[in-house]
C-alpha cells in the first residue's frame, strides 16, 4: 500500500533552517508528481511545494519563494523540502502528498515549530 513518511521537523529560532524528508514506497515514485503542504492550527491546509516526476520543474506559492526548495531522489524514493530564514509563520505539520489517479494520498506529518 502507498506509505508516506516524513521527517526532520523540530524547534527552530526564526532565520534558522530545516531539512524535510519523505520516504515514499508503494507506488512508482519516479513516475508521480510530488508536493509538500502544511497546516497550522486553526487554519486550512496550504500548498507550498510541488515537484515534477524527474525534479526539473518545481513551484512554490508567494510566501515560501526564495526561502524553501523542494527536491527529489528517485532512486532513494524520497522528497525533501529545505526550509531556509524561517519565520514564526512558518510553524506548521508538514506533510508530503502524492495524487495517483483519483486518490490523495498523505502521510502523518512532521511537526516544525519556529520560535524564539
């Protein structure tokens, strides 16, 4: 079955850095688009990343452009998103997203907390 599970989140002070991965298995990741999202209590779920089958293109929305890079390896099946100057709004669980077919998929989430 498809398994996502991310990694790497933690406490971080406002202009520090964070590494997020996704280990993927159950599907044919080189094969699938990816995308990154993240939720904050009391808010909706926002999109801030998503990646191409073969990582040459990748999108971010306004508020995370410059700062966060999404990246892949096909052959780890594993997504990353590098975080760099967080800010206190960026503290979130993140979560990793696949779409096969008609089916969302997301794993657990990983919690990152900005804060000083």
């Amino acid at each position: 079955q498809v398994q996502l599970v991310e990694s790497g989140g933690g406490l971080v002070q406002p202009g520090g850095s964070l590494r997020l991965s996704c280990a993927a298995s159950g599907f044919t990741f080189s094969r699938s688009q990816m995308y990154w999202y993240r939720q904050a209590p009391g808010k909706r779920r926002e999109w801030v990343a998503g990646i191409s089958e073969i990582g040459d293109t990748t999108n971010y929305p306004d508020s995370v452009k410059g700062r966060f890079t999404i990246a892949r390896n096909n052959a780890k099946n594993t997504l990353y998103l590098q975080m760099n100057r967080l800010k206190l709004e960026d503290s979130a669980l993140y979560y990793c997203n696949v779409l096969l077919a008609v089916d969302d998929y997301w794993g657990q989430g990983t919690q990152v907390t900005v804060s000083s």
